[in-house]
C-alpha cells in the first residue's frame, strides 16, 4: 500500500513523534504524575 517509500514515511512519523514527546513529557506528562518540589 505504501510503495517503496513505506519504510521511510513510518521513520519519519517516528522520529517527529519521538521529538514531540521529547519535548512535551517532561512538561506536560510528568508533573501529572510526580510532584516536583524544589
């Protein structure tokens, strides 16, 4: 279904997935479940 560039579109979506969590877990994910105090 993909053609022969599946394998490619699939890294990319990874890799912008990878980057988007990078950048929102320690943000929006982890206070919800730990409590950062100073």
């Amino acid at each position: 279904k993909g053609g022969p560039y599946l394998a490619i579109y699939l890294w990319a979506f990874v890799f912008v997935l990878s980057l988007v969590m990078m950048t929102l877990y320690p943000v929006l994910i982890a206070p919800l479940f730990n409590k950062f105090t100073p």
